[in-house]
C-alpha cells in the first residue's frame, strides 16, 4: 500500500510539474521582483468512493474535499460524505449474520504543505491532522443463533429472517493525514491522501457491536486504528492574493 502510495505520489507531481512547463518560470529572481501567490477556497470530491460503489456490491459512497489558504503553507481542511455498507460475516462456508451500515461524517483539521514549490509553482505535499465524528445505523437483516445444546454436527440454527435496527449510534476518531495536491490544468488539481485513524469514542451495545462505521471503514476487535484513503479531483476558487517577496539571488554578482 505505501509503495503504491508513494508511486502515486512522484506521479501525480511529475504530471503537476509537466502541466506547467508552458508557463513561464523564473529561477532566478531577483531581491527587488514581487510575485503575487493565490488565497482561496479548493472544493472537489473523492474519486474513490464513486468508483468503488461502482464496482462493489454491497457499497454506495460519496464524499466531498474543501480547504481554505490561511497561510503560504497552512490550510484549513474539511471532508463531508455519506457511505452504506452491506457485508456478511461467517465461520468457513457458514454464513453467520449479514448487515447493512448507513450514515454520514465529518471531518475537519488542518494541512501544512511541506513542499518548496519552483517559481510559480503550485503543487503541494501536505502532512495533517483531522478530528471526525460521525453518526450512523446498523440493521442486522439476518443471522444464525449458535446452539450448544444440539447433538448434531450442524451448531447453528437456519438464518433468521427478522431485520433488526440499532440506530442513534455515534463516533469520533483522529486521523494523521500524508497527501498531495499538484496543478494539472489551471486551477484544476488531482490529489490523494492516506489516513492513520485512532478511534476515541463510540456507543454501542454487546449485542450488536460496531463492525463498520461510515468514513472510518472496518472496526478490528481489540484494536481502535483504522486506515482511510482518498483521490480526489477539485477546483480553485481565487479570492485574493498575497505579495511574496523572493529572496536576493546569492549568485549574481554585485
């Protein structure tokens, strides 16, 4: 997963590198030149979870990606989405229980570019932080009930067919967040992020636990990390810029 991640990334740089070759670029600026840098708002959406509600049974997803320049290298950063989930849990052959996970997310933080862009460059390599908090339910649409007592090989009833809803569940979590962003076309900006997650909290109850929660992906037992992904496409909306001052070319002579 990081190789790929990281193949992805050089990628994606070397694609937002290319696309400004026709742009001109001065390397060597002087003390006395100006140079105005872009302040706005990025809105797009993650690639991700419509491709895979495409090719997954079972899953329908959407999210939305935004941030707003603070500063030359620090954004505030935000996600929203809506993901359903259904999935089936079993022993071998044996299917065990089947459920279906449906709500919505949030998530907001911060980025900071880490990246020493060229010139007139605008491509970013960000490390960051997001607090989320989601709400959700879980409907168990059937199930096995173990039985112990039987003197036959088979241990579990048929499927019961009776669906039952757990609703009003919540729950939050911290994600450190590696991503990029680089400038295909004019304002237009492909990305992609990978997220370590750390859950804090959740409400659930022993008899239904939470196996799947909506942008935080599949709880482990025993364990509060998860792991997140997303490609995302989005646009710039300038709203004013800053004037940066470059510094004195150490190689002119006086």
């Amino acid at each position: 997963m990081l190789k790929y991640f990281i193949s992805l990334l050089l990628l994606f740089l070397g694609l937002g590198s290319y696309a400004q070759v026709n742009k001109p670029v001065d390397l060597n600026p002087k003390d006395s030149v100006e140079y105005k840098q872009k302040y706005g708002l990025r809105v797009g959406v993650d690639l991700s979870r419509p491709i895979l509600s495409f090719f997954e049974d079972g899953y329908t997803g959407l999210e939305f990606v935004g941030d707003y320049r603070l500063k030359e290298n620090l954004f505030i950063a935000a996600e929203l989405g809506n993901e359903k989930r259904t999935d089936t849990e079993g022993v071998g052959s044996t299917a065990l229980y089947n459920y279906t996970t449906s709500g919505s997310y949030i998530k907001l933080g911060f980025d900071h570019n880490t990246y020493g862009n060229w010139y007139g460059e605008q491509n970013f390599v960000t490390i960051g932080a997001r607090y989320a908090f989601s709400t959700f339910s879980q409907t168990l649409n059937n199930y096995r009930i173990f039985n112990s007592d039987r003197f036959f090989s088979e241990d579990f009833s048929d499927l019961v067919n009776t669906p039952e809803e757990f609703s009003g569940r919540n729950a939050s979590w911290l994600e450190f967040v590696l991503g990029m962003k680089a400038e295909l076309f004019k304002n237009i900006y492909a990305g992609i992020s990978v997220r370590l997650a750390y859950l804090i909290t959740q409400n659930d109850e022993e008899r239904f636990p939470n196996l799947w929660i909506p942008g935080f992906n599949k709880v482990t037992d025993g364990s509060k990390f998860g792991v997140g992904y997303n490609y995302s496409i989005s646009y710039f909306i300038p709203l004013y810029k800053k004037a940066k001052k470059k510094k004195e070319d150490t190689n002119d002579s006086p």
